[in-house]
C-alpha cells in the first residue's frame, strides 16, 4: 500500500523555498508518496535531495524548543511551564532545586515557583503535568522515526548529506527518550537501573503492534548508541561544529557530543563522559 505523506509532513521547512513542489516536479503537488521521495534519494539531482534531505531534518532543531502556541499540550493549564519544552526543563530544573530562587514578594510571579517550594509534584498524574511530554516528547520521537525510515543506514553510507540528515534525526530521538527517562523513572544510578525503561520504537508506523517496555538499562543502551551514532554520522561528513553559519541554530556535533556526556553521567559511565567532553 502506497502511504502518501503530506508536504506540511515531509517537506515542512519548504515553505521557506520557491516553489518546492516544482523543484521536486511531483505530482499532486500538495502530497509526495514514499516511492518518489525514495527515487528523488537515490536519484534526484543535488538541489531536489538537499530540498528533501531539508525538509525532513531542518525541523528537528524544533524537538529541542518547540512552543505550543495553541495551548494544545497543556490541556487548559494555567501553568506556563507545561507550553514548551524550555518550560518543561525549566520546571524540572526547578523541582530539582537546580536553580536558586531570588526573593520575590509576588508568590506568583515566576512560573513554577510551587515546584520550587515544593508544594507541587511535577510527576502529579494528571494530564496538565504529563500530557505535555506526550505531545512533544513521543510526537518528536514518531518525527525522528519519520525522517529515519527514508535516510536508512544504506542511504548514509552513500553521501555527506545523508550522514548528516541522519545524524539530526538520530540526536532528536535520543534526547526525546531521554527527557522522558529522566522524568518517568528513578535516576539510573539511584534505583532506577534495575527497573523498566520505556518502549522502543524504531521506525514510524501507526498501524504496528505496541512494543512492550524495555529495561532501563536497554533504554539508555538504546539512547547512547544513537547519540553514538549519530557522532560517527557528523565525523565521517565533516560536519563539525556549525557555530559560524547564518542559522546558528543547528544539531552539530557539539550538540550531539553534550547530550552523550550528559547520558554517560546519567548511567555512571565517566570515562565516556570525559571522551565526550573533550
């Protein structure tokens, strides 16, 4: 069965091109199957794989700060925290104590103040605290699938332009799972290592079964040997770090090499730490 992926889905950031559709000279020009977009991969031009290479990869910077403008996420809360992923770091930083709180005579004047004292449990079980990760999180994780499923291994042993598109894909999905590992279960090295994990989903497919949790240990196998690969991907392209470009915005390899430090602090594995900062 032919699945048909819309351009708001597949070449989301075109919107910033002229006339994408042409340039991709696909038929209708508001959907793209998966066979086209697999033969423009492996035999477009380098303008029309650079335009598809973009359209799936440009928009994994969003996993990392997305803002819910419509409220969707956080069901009505009037807790600001919940509207993006900064707010969800900022709340559990918070809850942490990881900030120090400066004297404020408005109880309510900084979002979060209640978990900061205390007075709230960021893990409630309602959806105004965890249905926010849900609709980021696991939504980032089904875009990073998506993205992942046309730039296969095969394809990024080909050219630069895959190794890097797979490399965004592979960075956005590691750090998705691992924001929800730190939220959903014990600190790894605090009890949590010989408790479950979360499900591992590899590939983007509404219609496949639902996976069963992996262990914890599995789970942050699974986040570092992405962020691993991901590290070898951006090496091998040359791509480096992206500091100078006119979008300084970008998963580089000083993104990736970060996020692999962090989860090899996380886990207690610090000579991977220490090579990861180096």
């Amino acid at each position: 069965m032919k699945r048909y992926t819309s351009i708001f889905t597949v070449v989301a950031v075109a919107a910033s091109m002229v006339s994408c559709a042409s340039r991709l000279e696909v038929t209708p020009p508001n959907a793209i199957i998966d066979e086209q977009i697999n033969d423009i991969l492996v035999n477009g031009n380098d303008s029309q794989k650079q335009a598809i290479v973009g359209a799936l990869t440009n928009g994994m910077v969003a996993c990392f700060n997305a803002q819910d403008d419509n409220n969707y996420n956080s069901t009505g809360s009037a807790n600001t925290i919940a509207y993006s992923l900064p707010g969800i770091e900022w709340g559990r930083s918070l809850m942490g104590n990881d900030i120090v709180m400066g004297f404020d005579t408005d109880p309510y004047g900084l979002a979060g103040g209640s978990l900061y004292r205390f007075q709230l449990p960021f893990r409630s079980g309602n959806g105004n605290t965890n249905y926010c990760y849900w609709g980021m999180y696991a939504v980032n994780i089904n875009k990073a699938n998506t993205a992942l499923g046309y730039l296969s291994e095969e394809l990024a042993a080909s050219q630069a332009l895959y190794q890097v598109g797979r490399a965004r894909a592979l960075a956005a999905r590691a750090y998705s799972y691992m924001c929800m590992m730190e939220e959903y279960q014990d600190a790894y090295l605090r009890g949590g290592k010989d408790k479950l994990g979360l499900s591992i989903y590899t590939e983007y497919n509404p219609l496949q079964p639902s996976v069963a949790r992996s262990s914890s240990i599995d789970t942050w196998k699974f986040i570092i040997k992405d962020l691993t690969d991901a590290r070898d991907y951006l090496t091998k392209a040359a791509a480096g770090y992206t500091a100078g470009r006119e979008n300084s915005e970008d998963i580089d390899l000083g993104v990736v090499n970060f996020l692999l430090a962090t989860a090899s602090l996380l886990t207690g594995d610090w000579t991977a730490c220490q090579n990861a900062c180096l």
